[in-house]
C-alpha cells in the first residue's frame, strides 16, 4: 500500500487550514459531521453555476443533464455499497430518514401485535425511536440487547433474544458514542437464522472503512452523506429492491406516482416510489463527488486512522484521572473519555480554547449512557485528515484542562 500522504489530503480541506481563537483548528468532532473536500465544495458550485434544473421531468437539455448525473450518483452510491444493482438505492435526507422510513412503511405492512423489533442498548437515538413509534403504531414491542462494559454488544444475549417473534434487528454498524466495531455479518446471519429482516445503520461505519452490503447480508443499509465527506441534507437507504416494493409509499407527491386519479392513485417501484417531490438534487451530486473521492483512498485512511486511534489512545490513557469509555477489541478511531471531577461539557469548552473541537455530552445515545453510569463523555472523533501533531494538540489541551479543573 503506498504511504499516506495526510499533507496533501489537508490541502483538498480548505477548512483544515483555519484557526479558531487564534488557534490552528484542530477538528475532532468528525463522528457529528466530516469536513468536505474541494471535490465537493467545486461540484455543488458547478451545479449552480452551469447545470442547475429539475430532474426526471424536463424534455429540455438542461434537465436531461440533470437527471443523468442524479441516475449516475445513485449507481456510485451502489458502488460504494458493494452493489453492483443502484435500484435498491433511495435517497433520503440521512440516515434519520431512512430509518424512520423502514419503521413506518416496513412497519405498517410487517408489524403486527406481539411481533419484536430487537435493538441494542448502544444504538443512536435515531436508531430507536423511530421503532418505539412503530411498535405503537402496531402493537409491536421493542426489545434491547446488553452491552457490555467494554463497549460490545453481548452476542450470547442478542442471541438469545432472538425468537419466531422477532421481525426486525436493527443495529448499528459501528457506536458514534465508542467507536465499538460490531459482528454485524455475524449479528445479521443469526437474527436472518431466526426469520427477521435487519437493518444496519452504517452512518458510522461509513466514514471509516470499506462497506459491503452483500457480504453483511443484511434487508436495509443506512448511512448520512454529510458524515462521508458529503454535503448536508442526503444521505441513501439501501433496501433489498423486491422488499422496498413490498413496501406502501412513505411520503407521496410528485414523481413516485404512476398514475393519478381520483378514482385512485398508482405507485412507481423502488427506488423512485420513495423519492416524492424535488429531491436534493445538489446534495446528491455532493454526495456522489464525496463518494468518488474517498473510495480510492479508504484503505489506507484506515490504517492511518487506526494509528492515530492506538496513539491516542495510549497517551490519554496516560493522563492521570482520565478513564477511557469503550474498550471494544475492533474500534474505529473514536475515541471517549472522562476525567475525574471534570464535567465534560467544561473540558468540552476548555478544549476548545486551544483550537480543539470535540463533542461532549450523550451523543444522542442516552439508554446507553444511562447503562455505562455516565452522564456522558467528551469524545475525539478523528476523520482520515487529522494527523499525529493533532494527537499531541489534543493530548496536550486535555493535560491543560486537567491542570485548570483539579
Ligand atoms: N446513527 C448513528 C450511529 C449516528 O451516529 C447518527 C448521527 O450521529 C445517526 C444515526 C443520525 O444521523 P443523521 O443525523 O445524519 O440523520
């Protein structure tokens, strides 16, 4: 594998060159939103410069340009995915979306009374919510599998939940909150075993490594462009094609439709019977130009970001008072923290005096905080352009605000 030039990628990152309070940023919260490189920046005002029109409606050229390239996206979002078939690809506005999408409309036609949606106690909020209103919708129950206190889902308990009643596992590829890596080719052949269909929310998956849908097996894959280097407001649902048109309409308008009348209204299959109205059209092309760029460089990325995982991790360990949160065995480079007596929100802040952006508090992963005994952590979410002089700044504002909350 050639060497990772982490130079010349922060040159494709105009934001990576700025300072906050006078300081050279240092971006760490790449687990909340990634930055964008120029690829995309370029291709949204190329968009409006040059090619700007509605999609899938225009007999005129502009429109037929427009509609091409957003047919294009889909089949490199296929690609990214591992699929060789872009008709299983929606786009929605992000994975929020495209999980409440599968819990209404895959809810209503597959959730009856006593059925199970089993999820996991690490799960995103929006990877739960979104079921406890379907289970109300349909008399259906939400059912948690343990986590243990290193941060992995506890595969003898998920197991063991499983039953004729489960119609639905859907968890998260990877924690946002620990980085925990999780058996999701294993989880999703044992819950398939038991007759369920899956969902796996890749959104933190995505950014980090190499996705292969066929090869997790799974019935719905989703991921948010705007943490994959894309722009925000995108991101694309996965569903196996024949299950999507299994499956009612979950917005209705413009575009999805076949045939409307008053008398009654036909509906396109998938992937356009969920694409009501104008889509994000711009977003799309974002996300597809974000998707081109990194799918060269994602091995690699890895392997550079796992050094700077083990650096920091290993110098943070070092820090007296600091307790590293999530020690899974596979982890991608997330990495949350306390330190004794501190709040995180007030390292948060002292953190960010010196140019260092980190996120703190539940992550939207309240039941899981809950379980772990925390209020919450601060957590430094590193994307392939950070490099190990950030690793020192971080290890170095941690030290500092230590010494200031003692
Ligand atoms: N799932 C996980 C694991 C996440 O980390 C997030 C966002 O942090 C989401 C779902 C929701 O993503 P979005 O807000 O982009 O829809």
């Amino acid at each position: 594998m050639p060497a990772f030039d982490v130079a010349a990628v922060r040159r494709e990152f105009p934001i990576l060159g700025t300072s906050v309070h006078g300081r050279p940023l240092v971006y760490l919260d790449n687990a909340a939103t990634s930055q964008k490189p120029l690829a995309v920046i370029r291709r949204l005002e190329r968009f409006y410069a040059e090619e700007n029109a509605n999609v899938h409606r225009g007999v005129h050229r502009l429109s037929e340009q427009a509609t091409s390239a957003y047919e294009a996206a889909r089949a490199v979002a296929a690609r990214f995915l591992g699929l060789a078939d872009p008709r299983g690809c929606v786009f929605v506005r992000g994975a929020t979306e495209g999980i409440n999408l599968v819990a209404d409309s895959w809810g209503r036609a597959h959730l009856r009374p006593g059925d199970e949606i089993l999820v996991t106690h690490l799960e995103h909020h929006a990877n739960i919510v979104p079921w406890q209103l379907a289970a109300e919708r349909s008399g259906a129950r939400v059912v948690v599998a343990p986590v243990t206190p290193r941060g992995e889902v506890d595969l003898d308990a998920f197991r063991a939940l499983l039953s004729p009643r489960t119609k639905m596992a859907a968890f998260a590829h990877v924690s946002n909150a620990l980085g925990t890596v999780n058996p999701a080719a294993e989880m999703t052949r044992l819950a398939k075993a038991a007759g369920a269909a899956v969902l796996v929310d890749g959104c933190q998956s995505a950014a980090h490594f190499g996705v292969d849908v066929p090869s997790l097996g799974c019935d719905f894959f989703v991921f948010s462009g705007h943490k994959t280097f894309g722009p925000t407001g995108v991101g694309v649902l996965w569903g196996r094609p024949e299950l999507l048109d299994s499956m009612p309409p979950y917005q209705s308008g413009g575009d999805m439709i076949r045939k409307v009348d008053f008398d009654g209204t036909t509906f396109r299959e998938a992937p356009e019977r969920f694409e009501a109205g104008t889509p994000n059209i711009s977003g799309v092309l974002g996300l597809a130009a974000a998707l081109e760029y990194f799918m060269p460089i994602r091995e690699a990325a890895h392997a550079h970001e796992q050094a700077l995982l083990a650096a920091a991790t290993e110098r943070l360990r070092a820090v007296p008072g600091l307790t590293v949160v999530g020690e899974a065995a596979e982890k991608v480079a997330v990495l949350s923290f306390n330190l004794k007596g501190a709040h995180p929100h007030d390292i948060g802040t002292l953190l960010d005096a010196d140019g260092v952006a980190v996120r703190t508090g539940h992550h939207c992963c309240m039941p899981l905080m809950k379980g772990l005994g925390l209020a919450g952590t601060v957590r430094a979410s590193f994307a392939f352009y950070n490099t190990m002089e950030e690793v020192d700044a971080l290890v170095r504002a941690v030290e500092r605000a230590r010494k200031m909350t003692a």
